[in-house]
C-alpha cells in the first residue's frame, strides 16, 4: 500500500466520524441538559432542608439588623426629649399650660420669699430665676427616675404573666391586656398605652416599639426587640421572654450587689463633702469674728470663691468615681 491509498484511507475515516458526532450531538447535549435540570429541580432533601434553613437564617439575621437600626435611631433621638414627654415620664398627666403655671408661682413663691428673708432685689430674683427654670425641671426628673425604678422593679414579674400565658395557649394581646389590668403601677398604665394602641388598629410590635420613648431604659428597648423579631420572624416567644426576664433578673441582682459594696464609698464621700461646711459652722459658732473675714474683705472673698470652685470639681470627681451603669 503506498501513500496515497493510505491519505485516502486516514481522510475517508476523519469524514465518518465527523458524520456521526453531528448525528449523534444533539441527542448527547439534549441528555446533558435533562441531567442538569434534574439535578436543579429533584435536589435531595438535605439539601433542600439545608437551604430553607440557611435562607431562614440570613432573613432572620436582617430582621435583628432592621430592629438594631431601629434601636439606636430612638437612642439618638432620645436626646430630643418635649416637655409632653417629660410629663408622661413622670407620671403627670399634665399640660403644657399647667405645667408653666405651676412654674410662674413656684418662681414667685421663692422669689417672694427670698425677698422677705433677704431684703435683696438681687437674691429674691435668682431666687425667681431658680423657681421658675430650675426646680420645677428637676422635680420632673425626679419623679421620671422614681418611676423608672418602680417600672424596672416590676418589669420582670409582667413579662412572667405573659410567658405563663403563651405557654398556656393565650394569645400576645390578651396577656398585654391581662397585665394591663392587673399589673402595679407603672407597669399597668403603659401596658394600657399599649392595649389602646392595639385597639386604635396598630399592631402590637409597633405599639409596644413606643414604650421606650416613654420609658427610655434598655430593659424596655429589650422587650421592644424581642416582640419585633418574633413578629417579623418567628420564634419561640415564651422562651426567648423567659430569657429576657432572667437577664433583667440577674442584671437588678447585680444592680443592688454593686449600690452594697459602694455603699462605704458613698458615705466617704459624703463625709468628706460635708465637713468643710460642718469645720466653717463650728469656726463660726466659737469665733464669728475669725470667719468673717472671708466675706468682709476682698482676698477673702476671692479665696472663697475659688475654695468653692474647688469643691465642686472634687464632688463631681466623687460622685464619677462611686456612680456605677449597668
């Protein structure tokens, strides 16, 4: 065989196959892409119980994404406080014209009073400035943190109602309403804030959304959170308000372990702030003319302006180092 017979033999076998792979490729790719799609669309169990649970996961995680947004959104503004607010914070169903009513005559009342003891224009009307501007604010944040205390203290006890509700088959709404009713004050009133908002049509995870602007304590945002993400997300809502009332448990264990063990800072301090005005009534009391003459003469009085100055800086040190937040 020369090498021409043997050219027409290679080039005679290269037309055949190439003949059959165009048959034969249609039905080739077509097989490939029926595989393909079967292993798309008939995946195994596991794999399909993988993946819910996985796409289950990244939903819930951007749910506690939103609701942290959320959160630190009404921390920001918390700073942004009306007086209604205030108000409400203390417990006083009041007005805003009440309010600088009672302002105007408690600052004439001091005022007044300041003047009949003083017989000074200028005290009796700092003591109008402090009636009318000062004391009546601090009132305010006075009664506003007695009622977060009380609110804090009995927290804990309402959300066990609703955990022993859920658990017994009632609904989230009627527990709310439950401790509405029956709970002690404060907690009762803002749970009826809640349950008016409920039956105004607005849906229990935004209504109970507003009870940190009234109560403005991580305790509150913490119930606030955990209502959101259940609603949004699902969940066992027993278990995590269960949760949630063991930590504002062990948070108020831990809240009075630390008021005990600095007490006796605490009484240092105030010792120690207390005595220089205790050394100037006794000095005074045996040596009037002694003392006298911190206020009568000039170096006296600049030297008790800046030993008042003084004071103040140590207090406020004082009272930073022995201040505890939990």
């Amino acid at each position: 065989m020369n090498l021409h017979d043997l050219l027409v033999v290679l080039l005679a076998t290269v037309a055949a196959g190439a003949t059959a792979y165009a048959i034969l490729l249609p039905y080739l790719s077509a097989r490939g892409r029926v595989e393909e799609r079967q292993k798309i669309f008939v995946a195994p169990p596991a794999q399909r119980a993988l993946e819910r649970a996985q796409g289950s996961a990244s939903r819930r995680r951007e749910q506690i994404a939103q609701s942290l947004k959320e959160l630190e959104a009404r921390e920001k503004a918390k700073h942004k406080v009306s007086l209604e607010t205030r108000l409400a914070r203390a417990g006083l169903g009041w007005s805003k014209r009440r309010f600088y009513v009672f302002s105007a005559l408690l600052g004439f009342v001091a005022g007044l009073i300041l003047l009949v003891i003083s017989q000074n224009l200028l005290i009796a009307a700092s003591g109008f400035f402090v009636g009318l501007f000062g004391l009546p604010r601090w009132c305010l944040g006075f009664l506003a943190k007695r009622r977060i205390t009380r609110f804090i203290e009995e927290l804990p006890n309402a959300l066990d109602i609703i955990v022993r509700g859920i658990r017994a088959g009632l609904p989230v709404g009627d527990c709310i309403k439950i401790i509405a009713s029956e709970a002690s004050e404060p907690v009762r009133s803002e749970f009826r804030g809640i349950v008016e908002a409920q039956v105004l049509g607005m849906p229990i995870a935004e209504a109970v959304a507003r009870l940190p602007e009234r109560v403005p304590v991580a305790e509150a945002n913490f119930f606030a959170i955990v209502i959101a993400v259940q609603q949004q997300a699902g969940g066992n809502l027993s278990e995590a308000i269960g949760n949630l009332s063991r930590v504002l448990r062990e948070r108020r264990k831990m809240k009075g372990k630390i008021t005990a063990m600095s007490m006796e800072a605490k009484a240092s301090a105030s010792i120690i702030g207390a005595l220089p005005f205790v050394v100037a009534g006794l000095v005074y009391m045996t040596s009037p003319k002694y003392v006298a003459f911190l206020w009568t003469t000039h170096t006296g009085v600049i030297a008790l302006v800046l030993s008042g100055l003084w004071m103040l800086v140590g207090v406020f040190v004082m009272k930073k180092m022995i201040s505890f937040d939990i």
